[in-house]
C-alpha cells in the first residue's frame, strides 16, 4: 500500500465556481443526520452506513464526488475510502461544512 492520498483538496471558492457553473458533481455530507437537517449545501446527499448503498448504485463512478464533513478532516479519511470504491475523481471540502457556512451563509440549505 502506497503513501498517496486518492483524493484531492477542493478550496470552498473552487466549489462556488463548480456549483455557479452547474459543474456535473457528486456531493456528499458525512456529517451526522441532525447536524445535516440544520444545514447543508444545496444538492448535497447525507452520506451514512445506511445510505452507501445507494450512492454506490447510483453515483457514476467517474463523475466528480466532493466529500463534506464538520471542518474537513474526517472527510479526507471518506475520501481515501471511496476513491479505494473505484470512485475516479474524489475531492475533500478544505475547512468543511464550517468553512462553508461562514463563507456563504445565503448558500445552506436548511
């Protein structure tokens, strides 16, 4: 096993540009489900255990998938995990969905 990540940072401007431009990405948000109800970016799916499956089944693999968790740590351990799924291009959200809201709080879905 190699020491390289299979995941890349993605800077929060960088996803405004993406989301403004209607750029083709897989969002999710591994936080936990009552943190996610609260708030979380528009488009974005609550990534758990119980709905994995599904994303398997139904995110195309080579589609661009940006990974959001609390302030962007754990999220790039679910990163390395689903680029090792076969996922092709992973992303990990820096400062996470923190950094987000404080950066565009008109852009939290609630």
């Amino acid at each position: 096993m190699s020491d390289e990540t299979n995941f890349t940072h993605l800077a929060p401007t960088t996803l405004a540009e993406w989301l403004d431009s209607a750029h083709e990405l897989t969002l999710v948000d591994i936080r936990d489900p009552l943190s996610y109800s609260q708030g979380h970016i528009p488009g974005s799916h609550h990534l758990d255990n119980a709905s994995v499956a599904e994303l398997f089944e139904q995110a195309p693999r080579e589609r661009p998938m940006v990974v959001v968790c609390y302030h962007g740590h754990s999220s790039q351990q679910a990163a390395t995990w689903l680029a090792a799924q076969g996922f092709s291009d992973v992303y990990s959200l820096d400062g996470g969905f923190t950094d987000w809201a404080a950066r565009h709080p008109e852009r939290v879905e609630h």
